[in-house]
C-alpha cells in the first residue's frame, strides 16, 4: 500500500466504469464475470463467441498490462505468499459461491450498485464484510501473513 498512487487508481476506477458503462449501453447487459463463464458452460448458440472474446479480453488486459509495467507484477508477485494450488483452489470456491449468490463483485459491485441495486449494495457489503473477517481471522487470530 505504500506504492499506491491514487492518480492511477483514479484513472483505473474510471476506466472500469467506463467499460461496463459501454458494455450495458451496446448490448444490454451486466458484464458480471462469474456470469460470463457461466454462460459459456455448458455453450449456448450466439452467446459463446462474445462471451469467450470478453474473457479473452480480461486476459489480454492482464498480460498486456504486466508487460507494459513489469515492476508492477514483480511487486504483487512479491506481496502474495500463498501457494499457487490454493489460490487455485480458493478461486474455483469463489467461482462457486457466486454463481450460489446470484452474482459476483464484479456485476454486483461495479454495474449493479452503479443502478442502485438494493440487492447489489447488500451483496456488495456482504462481500466485502467476509473478505474484511477472514483477513482479520488469519493474520491476527491464527497469526497467519498473506
């Protein structure tokens, strides 16, 4: 946190807001991420090819993104010491729980609390609360760094 620069968060928050904005202007719908690959499994006629190109394109923004800024990835690299099976792990259970939730952060807390959503702002905090709990749970009760 000592490296953040709120200029670019700035900037990033805007572009995310941007795109989703767009994104519901041309085709009408949420760009929730666990609600993309859902839809792609199993594949459905007319909705596997835009739903793969917008996927492809959240990995393309990574991969173009770490090489543009290289010091930037090394040093996120450096801030997680989890083992890379349980971050897998962990990713399949949130994958999981959204789909079980009716959405994920991305829908719920980017596009729908932007349409004033009840549902969304709840989802939202309830996210939020158990991301804040399990980190207080593991560094600071179970003594664990992340």
């Amino acid at each position: 946190m000592a490296s953040l620069d709120p200029g670019t968060a700035l900037a990033g928050g805007a572009l995310i807001g941007l795109a989703v904005t767009l994104f519901l202007w041309l085709t009408g719908r949420i760009a929730g991420n666990s609600g993309m690959i859902h839809g792609l499994i199993p594949p459905q006629r007319g909705q596997s090819l835009w739903r793969a190109l917008y996927l492809a394109g959240l990995v393309l923004g990574c991969w173009t993104y770490a090489a543009a800024f290289p010091g930037a990835v090394s040093h996120a690299k450096e801030a997680v010491s989890a083992d890379p099976i349980l971050i897998l792990f962990g990713g399949l259970l949130v994958g999981y729980g959204t789909r079980m939730g009716g959405g994920c952060t991305s829908g719920h807390g980017v596009c729908g609390i932007g349409r004033l959503s009840l549902r969304s702002l709840i989802a939202t905090l309830t996210f939020m609360a158990a991301g804040f709990l399990t980190v207080f749970l593991l560094r600071h009760v179970m003594g664990r760094a992340l």
